[in-house]
C-alpha cells in the first residue's frame, strides 16, 4: 500500500492567527527530524496566500523577516526530498497586517466567493510564490477547508497552472457554516479516480485526478478520552500551535452525542487511529492511504505517534510516497 503523510502548512484563521515560529517552523523542523530517521518522504500543501502577503508587505519589518525565515524552510523541505504542493486559502486577498499582527478576514474564504477571474489570477499568483522559493512548479492541489466546490469555478485557474493532481476529497465528508461548506458524501469509496468538472462524479477520461484523503468513523468515546487526555496532561496532548481556529460550536458539541464523518489525520491523539485505519484499509484491500495533518495541530504525542505508525507500516510492508510521482 501506498502511504502519503500529508500536513497543510498554515497558521490559524480565527481570531488570533498564531505565530509562525509554534505553528509552523518549530513544529515542521520536529518533522524533519522524524522524516530524516525514517528516510521517508513528506506532503506539505503549502498556504502560499500566506507567503504571498508577507511578500506584498515586504516593507513591514516583520513581513521581511517572516518570509526569509518560511521561504528558507520550505527550501530545506524542497531539497529534503519532500513534496511542496499548493494548498489555497483566498481569504488572504482581505487580510491585513498591523504591526506584527494579521488582521483575519474570513468573509470571503472560498474561491467560490470570488468571481473565475479572480480565481484564476489568485491560483497564479500563489503558485508563483510557491515556484520562485523552490525553483520547481507544484504538481498537487489541496483546497483550503476542503472548498473545492463547485469545482468548475477552479478549473480553468488548476489547469493553466498544471495542477491536475487534486487531494481535497474525503468519503461522506460534509460540512456547512457561514464561513465554508463542502459535501463529499456522493464521491466514490475508493482511494483514487479521475473526474472533469465535479470531484465526486468519476469520469475514466478525465483531465484530474483525485487521490482522495481516507475518511475514518470517529465514535463519540473518542472525544470524550481526548477530553480527559487533555485535562490529565494538556502539556502532551495540547497541540503546539499558539493561535485559535475557525469554531463551529454545534459541530464541536455534536462530537458527543454521535458519530463522526472524519479523516485520518495526525493531529494530536487523532494520531492513535492511524495504526487502525491502516489495518482497515488493508483488510479492504485498498492500495493507498491519505493522512492530512497541520504543522499548528500536532502535539508531543503526535510525534511519538507517528514515530510507532511508521515503524508499523513499514513492518507490514507498506511503504511512503509523494503525490508528484502521480503525474
């Protein structure tokens, strides 16, 4: 089985967006470590709007110092072996910088909410932040909040960049809040497909390809032992990052009382499914498995949990890979 161990390279998009050295430097360079002892391969989907701003605001101290230090470490990962995809959150179009503090706006937070020009020219030019930094152009596409509906909005903007390579697709995956929606829950049961103009329809000659992030069933037991978890030793099991997400408080709560549609995912304890997940998708006979994790999400734990999975998965044969061998 193929293993992709994918992270979205972000800060956080609620009120306080965190700082780049806890959300992303520090706990990338813990990644780094853990990839140079397995000799394994990683996905960062990269938030290029982000990089793009601190570009466009150069002249602020900060803005300077921030994308020397992010544009060297996505360098060190280019030249490590890992994959740098584009991963797209547009509502960077309507942030601001105050000082040292972002300014979020997430009225517009979608690349639906733009009109296909706008989308097609945002796409590009994020992308080209992306290529100067590496040399090298991106290959796989990740939407930001999975919003990558409809998706003949986009289209046009991926295929002018050659970004035919798409991993936004989770089974049964929906969602709908003011701020983004998707609803995956027609895509197809399989780890892989092509498609033309809507990622859940299948189409054998179409021009994309998804390679779909593996959905996993999360049980309202699991909440409530994070919960203790988190309260009998928060410094092991609350994540690095020092910012605070977007908060639907009706999908929080719902944790409790029923199951959840989610997706295997290193963030945190979620990383002690993935030795199960595994195991599942190999008594199903899958040929692939897509974890999708963030940098600002992991905890300690996550890092020891990770060490386990890979030394497991490797026991059983398996073995990790990028997406840009797809193409």
């Amino acid at each position: 089985m193929k293993i992709h161990l994918s992270f979205d390279y972000e800060l956080f998009f609620g009120a306080h967006s965190g700082t780049l050295e806890k959300c992303i430097l520090e706990p990338t360079n813990k990644l780094r470590e853990l990839a140079k002892k397995h000799k394994t391969p990683f996905i960062f989907f990269i938030d290029a709007g982000y990089i793009y701003q601190l570009k466009k605001n150069i002249e602020n101290k900060f803005c300077l110092k921030w994308y020397q230090q992010i544009s060297a470490q996505i360098k060190q990962l280019h030249d490590e072996g890992h994959e740098i995809a584009l991963h797209v959150h547009p509502h960077w179009e309507d942030c601001t910088i105050e000082n040292d503090n972002w300014k979020m706006i997430t009225s517009r937070y979608k690349l639906a909410d733009y009109t296909k020009q706008e989308t097609k020219e945002i796409i590009t030019k994020y992308h080209s932040v992306l290529t100067e930094i590496t040399g090298v152009k991106c290959k796989s596409y990740r939407a930001g909040g999975w919003c990558i509906q409809p998706f003949e909005h986009i289209k046009e903007g991926l295929i002018n960049n050659e970004l035919l390579i798409d991993s936004s697709v989770y089974f049964n995956g929906f969602h709908e809040s003011p701020a983004h929606s998707y609803d995956f829950r027609n895509c197809p049961d399989k780890t892989e497909w092509k498609f033309d103009n809507d990622c859940c329809v299948e189409n054998a000659n179409g021009k994309f390809k998804e390679i779909a992030i593996t959905g996993d069933l999360i049980l309202p037991t699991f909440y409530m032992n994070l919960y203790l978890k988190m309260k009998s030793n928060p410094e092991y099991y609350r994540p690095v990052g020092d910012g605070s997400w977007l908060k639907d408080k009706f999908k929080i709560y719902k944790q409790f009382y029923s199951s959840t549609n989610h997706f295997a995912c290193a963030d945190g304890y979620f990383a002690s499914r993935l030795k199960q997940i595994l195991i599942k998708q190999a008594k199903s006979n899958k040929n692939r498995m897509m974890v999708l994790s963030h940098p600002k999400s992991l905890a300690q734990c996550s890092f020891d949990l990770l060490d386990e999975f890979i030394n497991f998965a490797k026991e059983k044969g398996h073995h990790f890979t990028v997406l840009k061998n797809e193409a």
